[in-house]
C-alpha cells in the first residue's frame, strides 16, 4: 500500500484552526479533536478511496469521511501521489460546505 502526502487547502486550514478552537474552549477532553483528525488523515492518506463519494460537490471526486467523535466530515480529493483536504465541516449543519476547485 502506498501512502499519499496529505496537503490541506487554505479552506481546510482555516476550518481545521476555527474548530480545534472551539474544540478546545467547549469540550472537557481537548484532546479527542486531534486524535480524531490524525486518525482520519492517516486513513485516507493510505486508502483514500476508504472515503464516501459526496455527489453534491462541483469538484469531480470529492470524497468524505466522518469523524464520530467530534461530528465532523473531512472532505478530500487524491490522485496517486496526494490526498488534499478541501473542508472539514459539521456534520450537523444544515448546509454543505462551500468547495471551490
């Protein structure tokens, strides 16, 4: 099997900062947030097709994968070398991340 380097977009980034933060200020175990989310990208970086297709993206192949812990979806694209993050996002909300190719 072979592993991908996992890359995040600036999206990705500013989602991921936004909600260890709020992980961290309102939750009782801070660490579950990065548990949860190392755990994701090392799945997909070995078996990115591990992920759910997510149909209603107007990026080709995006796929998703959710992190029960902390209810959220990493949602990614990959190719044979890179698996690129694009959002992670509340499973809950009522809306889809914006992804833009």
């Amino acid at each position: 099997m072979k592993q991908r380097h996992v890359r995040f977009t600036r999206t990705a980034q500013r989602h991921v900062a936004q909600d260890r933060a709020w992980w961290l200020e309102n939750r009782d175990y801070p660490e579950v947030f990065v548990e949860e989310l190392e755990q994701a990208l090392k799945v997909v970086a070995v078996l990115p097709g591990a992920g759910t297709p997510y149909a209603k993206s107007p990026i080709p192949g995006v796929r998703r994968v959710y992190l029960r812990r902390v209810a959220l979806h990493l949602y990614y694209t990959f190719d044979d070398d890179v698996v690129l993050v694009r959002a992670l996002w509340g499973a809950r909300r009522e809306r889809s991340p914006q992804l833009v190719p």
